[in-house]
C-alpha cells in the first residue's frame, strides 16, 4: 500500500495529559504527532483524535489539543477506539487509509489498529509517533500489528507519500515548514 492523501485520514489515539510523563519517548511522540497534524493539514488530509477516560487520564496534551478543530476530538471508553462504535460512523471513517499515532502503543493503538484491519482500512502506524510505558511493549505491538497487516513507517514516508511529487506548490510548502 502507498499512502494517498485523497484516500488517508490522520487518526490520534489518546495523547493525553496524566498518561504522557509515563511514556518512553513521551515528548517526541507528542512533538512528532504535532508535525504530523501540520503536514495533513497542509495537504488537506483529515485529523481525529481520541481520548481515552479523560475523567481519570486527563485531556488531551494542550500542544495536540491546540491543533484540533471542533469536532475531531472522540471521547470513549473502550480501548479500541473502533469498538466505540462513533469512529468509523465519523465524517471521515469512511477513509480507506489510516494513519495512527498515539498511545500506548501495546494497549489502545493496537487494539484499534486491529479493528480497523478487520475493518478492511489499510494501516500505516508511524513508529516515532506511538509510544508505551515500556520499550519492550512498543517492539512487541509493532511486530504484532506488522504480523496483522499494518505497515510500520516513518513520519516523512508519510509526508511524502502524501505528497505524491516534487514541484508543486504543496512540496514547496511543506518542504519549506517541516522538512528543512
């Protein structure tokens, strides 16, 4: 699978306030999830978020939070954010491609990367902007997402995929504000 920026949506799974000091990484898992939201909303690639028990987890990570606009953001309770049954009823659930970042990456990434493959989305997880409490937790829920079809990839593999070619004003754009 190639991304397509027609076909993706940007899916942001439970970045939230009292859970990211726990993360490995935590920081540069908010930091790349930021970029990635710049890019898709410079290419016109839908965004949407999750939190999970915001009651217990708090909100989302204001620098995320900042960069959602009304309506994105989905509340639930189940740890796959599909299982939530408002997810793929969304506006832009009807997208063949997801993207997804977030955390944790062995608990609610997985499990809503499982049921959008069973779905019959094709998925791609940005391994830099996924994250656990544990090293080990991550590595096992890559491979196991990998071994049910996702494909594990890197933030500027989705840019320029999305991106499609050179010489276009949008390149220049996003070359000029988050590659160089």
């Amino acid at each position: 699978m190639r991304l397509n920026a027609q076909q993706s949506v940007l899916l942001i799974i439970d970045l939230q306030g009292r859970l990211s000091p726990a993360i490995g990484g935590g920081t540069a898992v908010i930091d790349h999830t930021a970029w990635l939201i710049g890019v898709a909303r410079q290419l016109g690639v839908p965004v949407m978020a999750t939190e999970q028990y915001p009651q217990g987890l708090g909100a989302t990570e204001p620098k995320i939070a900042d960069l959602l606009l009304p309506g994105e953001l989905l509340e639930k309770s189940h740890f796959s954010a599909v299982a939530e049954g408002n997810l793929l009823s969304h506006v832009n659930g009807n997208r063949r491609q997801w993207v997804v970042c977030g955390t944790e990456s062995h608990v609610c990434v997985q499990q809503t990367v499982l049921d959008l493959l069973a779905a019959g989305r094709q998925v791609a997880v940005v391994e830099e902007a996924v994250g656990s409490r544990k090293a080990s937790d991550k590595a096992l829920a890559l491979k196991r997402m990998r071994q049910h079809g996702a494909d594990i990839v890197s933030r500027e593999m989705v840019a320029f995929e999305w991106l499609n070619k050179a010489n276009t004003p949008q390149f220049k754009a996003v070359l000029k504000e988050f590659i160089r």
